[in-house]
C-alpha cells in the first residue's frame, strides 16, 4: 500500500519545520509527503527546500496556490487529486505527529473506513518552548514534559499521552463515547474513496468543511474508526484570526443538511458540477 502523507499550512514556517521534523521519528515512513500550502510566502518555500536538502531520500511535493483568503480546501483538493498514493493521511503544519502516528492509521486501513485521531493542545507556553530537539528526540511526547508545560487540563488528555500498554490504549478507543467525525489535522482514509464523494467541498472556509466531508463519506458507506488514544498529534498553539462567525454559520447548515439528506457528492469538489452517471 502506497502512502502519503497532506500537511496543510499557510504562513507558518517554525510551525511547518517541526511539524516535519516529527515525521523523521515515524516507525512508519509515509512514502510521499505533500504539502498542502494555501498561498505562503516564500520563508514556507525555504523550509521545504531545506528539509529536502537535508532529506533527500524523502519524497516531497509542495502544492501551492496565491493566497486569496482562507481556501484550504481547494488546495487539498489538489494535492489529492495530484496524488498517485493508494492511503492518503492529512494533518495541518501545526501538529507533531506521535512516533507511531503514520502506522497506526495505516495498520487500521480498510477501503470501508476512514480513521480519525486527536489533538493535544499546547499551551501557548509551551509552543513556544518546544524545540527542534525536543521533536527529533522525542521529548516533545512525554508525558513528564507536556504536564511539565500545563498540557494536561483533564484527565483525558492525559490518556491522549498514551500512558498505557497499548492494548489498554485501543480499548480506551473502542470504549470511549464520541461521534466519529472527520477531523483535518488528524485523519485518514483510501484515495479511492475520497475521489468517490468528490473531495473536499470548496465553497466551504474555517469552521466545519472537514465534518461536512466525513458526513459525505460516511453516506458513501465508508465509516469512521476513532483512534483517539492511540495516534494523537501535540498541537500548537495559535491565533485564529481567520475566523469568520457568518461562515461558520453557513457551514453549520451544510453539515446539516449532509447529515439530513445522505448526500455523498459535493457540486464544488475537485470535479466541478452534477456527479458523473
């Protein structure tokens, strides 16, 4: 099984270099790793070329569009469809990924389900203490030094460190009560299948065009698998200026109505118009 990996990110090149730096410490290599950039200057391109330099046994393609606003999922919609990979996996350039974050989600891999993981949120604090060292190392996901930075605000996030044998850790996911949604920074699922419901809705900014999407494919047939104590991502802290309260608006009533309706196709996906006959 081919696999890449789809790092988002815009205009944050500290983040994006140890969001990288953390896929070095992979038990499982992605063998393609793209980089979904929604219009950066030119610091992102620099990151890239360099890690590239440094890397050249890893294959990375860096799509990239003018910025014209938040339009993440249109550039997700290109690295997919430019992608020749069976497993796609996506995250966003401000989450380090768990050393066993990659294989986790593609020991899970079945053509009938997408995976969905989990985010510990650093303070901001602590995301500005982190350090290249800290990533490659592998201090950065230790228990000791995320509760040492104010991580851990409730008890689940703590189980969200993988404290546990990791027998215990899979059946915290089997048991745990949550909705199994898509979620961007942390997910995964068969190419195929995400061509089948047309990607990513365009029309849709921050806020929601990623549960509007597992909806679509769970409609389709494909089902979501939590894998919410066993391939969690540390999570940077940062602004959200983006914001737009009238979008999210909108974007609620989408995810609505994909959850009301069982639509599978999107009419702004990476095909543009009616789903084909």
């Amino acid at each position: 099984m081919r696999v890449e990996i789809i790092i988002s990110t815009y205009n944050a090149p500290r983040f994006l270099r140890l969001t990288l730096l953390s896929l070095l410490g992979q038990r499982r290599i992605p063998d393609v790793i793209a980089i979904a950039d929604d219009g950066s200057g030119p610091e992102t391109a620099e990151v890239i070329g360099s890690f590239q330099d440094d890397h050249p046994e890893l294959t990375i393609r860096h799509v990239w569009h003018e910025d014209d606003g938040f339009r993440k999922n249109i550039i997700l919609n290109r690295a997919t469809e430019g992608s020749d990979a069976d497993y796609l996996i996506y995250t966003d350039g401000d989450c380090l990924m768990s050393p066993g974050f990659v294989e986790r989600h593609c020991t899970l891999a079945r053509p009938d389900r997408f995976c969905c993981g989990s985010l510990i949120r650093l303070t901001e604090t602590g995301t500005e203490a982190v350090t290249e060292d800290d990533v490659t190392s592998g201090t950065a996901f230790r228990q000791e030094w995320l509760r040492g930075h104010g991580t851990f605000d409730r008890p689940t996030t703590w189980l969200k460190s993988m404290p546990l044998p990791m027998p215990f850790q899979v059946a915290l996911d089997k048991a745990y009560p949550i909705r199994k949604t898509w979620m961007g920074s942390n997910a995964s699922a068969f190419r195929e299948a995400i061509l089948t419901v047309n990607g990513f809705d365009e029309t849709m900014a921050y806020g929601g065009g990623d549960k509007e999407f597992g909806i679509r494919l769970a409609n389709s047939g494909v089902s979501g698998r939590r894998l919410r104590f066993t391939a969690p991502v540390v999570h940077l802290d940062h602004p959200r200026g983006y914001k737009d309260a009238e979008a999210i608006r909108r974007q609620r009533e989408m995810i609505g109505h994909a959850r009301t309706s069982g639509k599978t196709w999107t009419e702004e996906g990476i095909v543009k118009g009616p789903q084909p006959a």
